[in-house]
C-alpha cells in the first residue's frame, strides 16, 4: 500500500472522526507506511476531532517501535499535552542504544527549535553512545538548528566535543576527527573565520580550534 495524500486529506475532510483509527492501524498493520507518519499524525492533530481522541492515539505513536512514527506523535503530541510529549522524549533518548544512530537523528531534529534545557542534556548524553561516524552526523544535525533560544544549548552540545579525537576515516579526503568537526561548526556559528581544505593538518585544526574556544570565553554556556 502507497501513501496517497488525496485519500488521506479526503478522510480529513469527510470522515475526521477515523483519523485516530486509521492512522494506528495504517501504522501497525501496512509495510513501509511508517515513512509517512508525519502525515498522518498532522492529519490527526488538526482535524476536528475529540482533542482525548487525538491525544490516546499520538501518545500510543510516541512508544512505537519505530523512531518515525515515535517523533511523528511526539511532534503532534506537544500541543495537546507538552508535559507528556517532553517525557516521551526524554524517555526515547535514555532508552535509544548509541548503534541506533537513525533514532537518534530523528529524536535530535525534534529538538532543533527546543530551549528546553532538560531535552538538551539528554541529547548531549545520548551522544557519546554513538559510533564516531554516528556522533558527527548528530553534531551536524545539531548544527543546523537555528532557533535563537536553542543557540546557547546548541554551541555547549558542540562545544563539550572539542576533545573527541577519534577519527571517522569514511569520507575520503573529508574524514573527520569529531573535534574538528565540532570546530568546524562552531566556527560557522561564531562567525570564526574557516576554510579548510585538503592541504589541512593537525596545525591548522589546532588552531581553528583554539580560535573557537577563544570566541567561546565569555559566553554563558
């Protein structure tokens, strides 16, 4: 069964009250549906419908085995009860092995406009229970959040691995020890001037390093 947005925002129009339903047993019950969790629980948050209804059926999304269909309901679920919805999410971030690096990903982009400071802290300890290549691909995620109220949690998460000397040799001339690609971001943050290229060694990242944590001093972390 494929995903077809015409059917869905019908069912949205005509039939509201089967949101709930359909999305838990689409979800549960057809290969490859959950790709579209988003959807589904949107469709399910804005639709006309008891907001109890729409609570039970995002709080079951939230503890599905599945990380897109879990932050598909934690997403949704903010609104309707942002208690829950952070506990959710704390939970999935303690409980996530460090292997699991897709889950992760997925958990650190609910949090890419988060202030919260709780939701942060369990990031940063969920972090190091990645694989070198794991932990840089959630600094980049983390780097890409742009909320002015995430900024101070955002540069100390990069800032705690500027020490992480383990090397992630799969990207070419591109590998990337985790603390100089944690320097690197910060750098772009910071507005630290970096142009590093193949030519690169361990002087220049050292120094792009030491400029970064020289803009850090000062700043309220």
């Amino acid at each position: 069964m494929t995903f077809r947005r015409t059917l869905c925002w019908l069912l949205v129009e005509k039939y509201p009250h089967r949101l709930p339903d359909v999305f838990r047993a689409v979800i549960d019950t057809r290969e490859g549906q959950h790709h579209y969790a988003g959807e589904y629980a949107a469709a399910v948050a804005r639709a006309p419908v008891a907001p109890a209804d729409a609570r039970r059926v995002l709080t079951s999304a939230t503890l599905h085995d599945n990380s897109d269909v879990r932050t598909a309901g934690i997403t949704h679920l903010r609104a309707l009860d942002p208690k829950l919805a952070k506990g959710r999410l704390l939970f999935s971030l303690a409980e996530v092995p460090g292997e699991r690096n897709g889950h992760l990903l997925a958990y650190a982009e609910l949090m890419t406009a988060s202030a919260d400071p709780d939701e942060w802290r369990a990031l940063a300890r969920a972090v190091p229970r990645a694989g070198v290549g794991g932990r840089i691909a959630l600094l980049n995620r983390v780097w890409t959040a742009r909320a002015p109220a995430a900024r101070r949690h955002q540069l100390a998460l990069l800032a705690e691995h500027l020490n992480d000397d383990e090397y992630d040799g799969d990207r070419g001339w591109w590998g990337f020890e985790v603390r100089n690609l944690a320097a690197l971001r910060l750098a772009d943050l910071l507005g630290v001037e970096a142009r590093p290229d193949v030519g690169w060694g361990a002087r220049q990242w050292s120094d792009l390093r030491a400029r970064v944590r020289a803009a850090l001093e000062g700043r309220t972390l």
